[in-house]
C-alpha cells in the first residue's frame, strides 16, 4: 500500500499496487520489506496474498515513532531528514496507523517489521521506547500482541565492520522487554561502503531472514 503520493510511478496515498521497489515513498531503494514479502509469496499457499505497509525515515531515532513526543524530534531534525517527515505531514506514526487501519478493510495484519537502531546506538532504554510504539500501534490498530509479532532486525554486524554494531547487543535483548519479539540476525550480510547500510544483496537476504522468521509463526515452514 503505497504511504504518500508518487506522481513519478503512477500511485496514489491508501492504494494497493504491485510490489515493485521502490516501496518506501518515491524514489527510495530496496529495503528488507521487499524480498520479505516475496519469500512470503512463494512458500505460502497460492490463494494467500501478502500486503505491506512501509513507513519509515532513514536515520531517524525511535523517538520520532514515540505518539504523544513526536513532534519534540521532528522540530529539531536535521534538514536533510525534515523532507522526508514532511511527505508523511509531519507524522510518520500517525501515517502509519491511517495506512494501517485502511489495509485492515481488506486483510488482516499479521505482523510489524522493525528496522531501526543505528541512532540510537548505546541508548539502553531503545527496548522500552519500541515496547511503547509497539503497544501503541496495538492499541491504536486493536491487535493482540500474540497475534501480531514484532520482528525487528539487527545493524550492520562487527564481523562486517558496522560502525553502529554495538547497538546489536541492546536489539538482542528486545524479546526481554517484548515477549512477542523476534530478532531477525544481521551477520553475514553485505554491506554498503559507509558500514552503516546494507547493499542491495544484503537487503534481499535480510528480507529473506525476516520471512524465514515470520513463516512458522505463520504455521508454515521455509521450503515447503
């Protein structure tokens, strides 16, 4: 479901297309929500459709998910990142929710994917923050959390020379504060010059990891 206006590919706000990159806004590249769905598609029975939602900031702390103190980050973003918060009137969070609650018109949301870190690197109280912004989506969305899962992927690993990797120790511990948590492992993946990002290769098997772990808590295996 495209999340903004894209004039340059023909979509509309609220509209369902094929899910061709890119999928986050306009002019974004490949993300780990692409190969996800993909692998979803083909070890899910024929008759089975898969949506996704894809809200997202790059470079952005948690805190601008956070819906009662948003505005307090946004306000004071770099500039560079005020474009694309922009696109969403200001509110990812709330763009979210409103994609959100029209895809539940046609489906049923099955799961939140999480991909977020870097900026938050050695903020020990990251796992509480995401606990808040994924019982507001639950709230906000009336979801069960043993229903909807929150898969959330580790940063460009040590072994790669992620220059963010210590953060992977405070997401491994998320399933502590987030019972319904799972951790999608970064390690192996290629990844861009900046050691801060994946390359395209990397993307598509994080996407691939994300679907390998949200598969059985759908009741099917990888490969079947």
């Amino acid at each position: 479901m495209e999340a903004v206006d894209c004039p340059n590919l023909n979509r509309e706000k609220g509209k369902w297309y094929t899910a061709v990159p890119p999928l986050c806004r306009c002019r974004t590249g490949l993300t780990p929500a692409d190969y996800f769905g993909r692998t979803l598609i083909e070890n899910l029975p024929k008759d089975v459709k898969v949506g996704v939602i894809n809200v997202a900031v790059g470079g952005c702390k948690i805190e601008l998910f956070d819906k009662d103190n948003y505005k307090a980050y946004a306000d004071t973003a770099p500039v560079w990142m005020k474009g694309m918060i922009k696109e969403y009137d200001g509110n990812p969070y709330e763009r979210l929710v409103e994609m959100a609650k029209l895809a539940q018109k046609d489906g049923v949301i099955k799961g939140i994917l999480l991909h977020q870190g870097e900026s938050n690197t050695g903020d020990t109280t990251w796992p509480a923050k995401v606990k808040s912004v994924y019982n507001n989506l639950l709230h906000d969305l009336n979801l069960k959390a043993a229903a909807v899962p929150l898969l959330a992927g580790e940063v460009v690993n040590a072994e790669q020379g992620g220059i963010c990797a210590s953060m992977n120790n405070i997401i491994d511990n998320l399933p502590q504060t987030i019972s319904t948590a799972h951790v999608i492992s970064s390690k192996g993946l290629t990844v861009a010059k900046d050691h801060l990002h994946f390359d395209a290769a990397g993307y598509r098997e994080f996407g691939k990891r994300y679907a390998a772990a949200m598969l059985p808590l759908l009741g099917y295996k990888l490969g079947e």
